[in-house]
C-alpha cells in the first residue's frame, strides 16, 4: 500500500489546474504553519479532470470533507454507503477507498498537516481525539440543517484564507477545532456487509499497523501493539474474527505473524546493534529477558546470546 503525500493529493484532485504546485506549498509551509487548505466540491467536480474513486491508500494528511451526494467508503472490513448528507473525518492512521456512487456532488473539505495543529497552538494533541483515533468510524450521517451548521464554518474557512488577516491561520484553526467539535458529538453512520475484499482490506491495515512499529532504532523506542488483542482493538474487531481473517488471506493465525515479525526484527537488533540482550528483549515488550530467551529459541533453536556470537564469528 502506498502513502499519498498533500502534494500528490494535490496533482490528483487540481492536475493541470494548479501548475505551481511546488511553490504554493513550499511558500505555505515555509511559514512554519504546516499546510492548509479549504475546497469547494461542486467547483472541483466542476473544473478539474480527477478520477470519481480515490483508492485504498493511506494519506500522509487529515482530511475533514463535508459531503452532499450518493457516495461509498471501505476500510478495514466495513463499508459505509453515503446517501445524503455526511461529514468525513480521515486521518493517516485509517486507509481507505472512496468512490463518487453520483455526478451530483456538493459540498466542502478541508485538508491539513499534523503541524498545522500542533498541541502547542490549541491545547489537545490531535491524534488522541476521538474522530482522529484509529478506532474512530469516522464517517457520520447528519440531516440537513446540520450540514448548513457544518457549511457555514467551511464558508467562513474560504472567506478567511482568501483574506489578507496577519492573523489568519490562527483564525482558521479554530474553525479546524470547531469542525472536529462538531463532529465528535455526532453518531456514526451504520456498516453494511462487504464481500470479500473486506478481508484483504482487515489484512492490509493489520501489516500496516504491525509494520509501523519497525524499524526499532533507539532503546526507548517499545513496542506498543504486541498481542492479537491489541491489534483486534485498534482494528475495532473482535480478536477471533481478526484471528480468522488472516488465517484465511495468509495461513497464518495473528500471534503467528506478529511472532515472526518480532523475531526477524530481533535478529537484526542482535547482530547490528552493541545493545545487550536484555535492552533488546525491553524494546521488543518483553518484561523480562528469560521469557525473551525462550520465544527465540522457539523460532531459533538457541540462545539470542550464542545467535549473537555465531553471527560475530
């Protein structure tokens, strides 16, 4: 799975539209802001030539889409159908595919960096935020006045970055937060059954979310996600059917997977590293160095010392 950077998001949605792409960014966020940006989605559908499904990737930017039209999302093993009014909330830490259902598309979104809304300038750190979490379904059905509510903050948005206020990008974080306050007071719009490709979708966030823990480059650096249930949790499925998932997409159960993971990383830390066995067996979310030892001699056959010391020789 590839990851879609904000100047790639760009290219995609304006193409030849918008030919100084490298100095409109480097401009914005040379100015130690981050990067935002508010659009209007009739205006886009309307003057650019970009495709009606954004694929299953994951953005290295948040994304907040305010959205009046047929449309469909798939992630992890859900699908959301969108027949009216919706309010997205997407972040890097949720792939997801996209696709236009209608050409009757209307409404608003905001794009942005995570040092455009750094804790410092309003007081929350952003990923901790419900609509942010990984766990968050982050895709909301609201009525018709409240998508006025919501389009009134998006139209202040556009009024606002077009203006020449000094202060304007404070201004506009705060209609940002006004946005995300909204929205964490709305209720999710229910999943439908998905076919089979919600299983390799289960299977590709759970690699990415194993796979994002490594390299581990500093001993402060631990482990955080080292069980099936952690993994379940984030996913927000039950470990079983995770479990049953990967069985099926890769032959092999959950603590299968993650063991091997952590045992090839282990390698790699023993023989490239000068950090003793008990600072690795720490890194990788063993509390103590025998039970370490004994997982790597399970896959192994011998001590993560005397792995060491062939490795040496």
């Amino acid at each position: 799975m590839s990851s879609i950077t904000i100047k790639e998001f760009y290219q995609d949605i304006l193409g030849d539209s918008c030919p100084d792409i490298n100095q409109f960014l480097s401009e914005n966020i040379n100015k130690d802001i981050g990067h935002f940006n508010v659009f209007d989605i009739s205006e886009i559908c309307r003057t650019s030539t970009s495709k009606t499904e954004m694929p299953y990737n994951r953005r290295t930017y948040y994304k907040i889409s305010l959205i009046n039209g047929k449309n469909k999302v798939e992630y992890a093993d859900k699908t959301i159908e969108i027949e009216d009014c919706a309010v997205l909330f997407a972040s890097p830490k949720i792939p997801y595919n996209y696709t236009n259902q209608c050409s009757e598309q209307s409404g608003h979104f905001c794009v942005f960096t995570k040092d455009f809304l750094p804790a410092t300038k309003v007081g929350l750190e952003l990923d901790l935020l419900p609509v942010f979490s990984a766990q968050s379904d982050f895709i909301f059905q609201i009525s018709t006045e409240q998508f006025h509510q919501f389009e009134s903050i998006f139209l202040k948005m556009h009024k606002e970055i077009k203006s020449d206020y000094v202060y304007k990008y404070d201004l506009l974080r705060n209609y940002v937060m006004e946005l995300i306050h909204f929205g964490q007071k709305l209720k999710p719009i229910l999943p439908v059954e998905n076919n089979k490709t919600a299983a390799s979708r289960t299977t590709t966030l759970f690699i990415e979310l194993l796979e994002r823990q490594f390299p581990i480059e500093n001993i402060s650096q631990l482990l955080q996600l080292k069980t099936p249930a952690d993994f379940a949790g984030i996913l927000g499925v039950h470990v079983n059917h995770l479990n049953r998932v990967l069985k099926e997409t890769t032959g092999k159960t959950t603590g299968e997977i993650i063991g091997s993971r952590i045992f090839q990383e282990a390698k790699i830390l023993l023989t490239q590293t000068q950090w003793n066995v008990s600072e690795i067996a720490f890194t990788l979310g063993f509390e103590e160095v025998a039970h370490f030892s004994n997982f790597f001699k399970k896959y192994s056959k011998q001590s993560p010392q005397h792995y060491r010391e062939l490795q040496i020789v």
